[in-house]
C-alpha cells in the first residue's frame, strides 16, 4: 500500500508539473485535435445529426 501511494504521488507531481510545456507543446496538441477530427468527420456529422434529429421529435412530441 505504501509503494502505492508513493506511485501516487509521484504521478500527481508530474502531472502538475508544467515546467517543460511551453508553446510548441500546445500548438502539436491542437494540430492531432484537428488532425483527428477530420478523419472522423463524417462519422461525428452523422452523430450530431442523430442528436439533433432525436431532440426535435423529443421536443415536437413535448409540443404536441
């Protein structure tokens, strides 16, 4: 249990430690974020789009 917590904490300091992230860091996050997204265009349209069409008959069903 004590080597556990001690991975723990361990784990916990590395993750608040943000002396090494710096601009480039970021900027390659945002640029897998986008990369990613548009391979998965199609298949996050269509989600959205079930989404959207599932609350209008909730709402229209509310409605009417």
């Amino acid at each position: 249990m004590k080597i556990l917590n001690s991975i723990k904490t361990k784990f916990i300091e590395i993750l608040k430690d943000e002396s090494g992230q710096g601009t480039t860091e970021y900027i390659l996050i945002l640029v897998a974020i986008v990369g990613i997204a548009a391979l998965f265009r199609k298949e996050i349209t269509l989600q959205v789009d079930k989404i959207i069409q599932k609350l209008g008959s909730n709402i229209t069903d509310a409605i009417g």
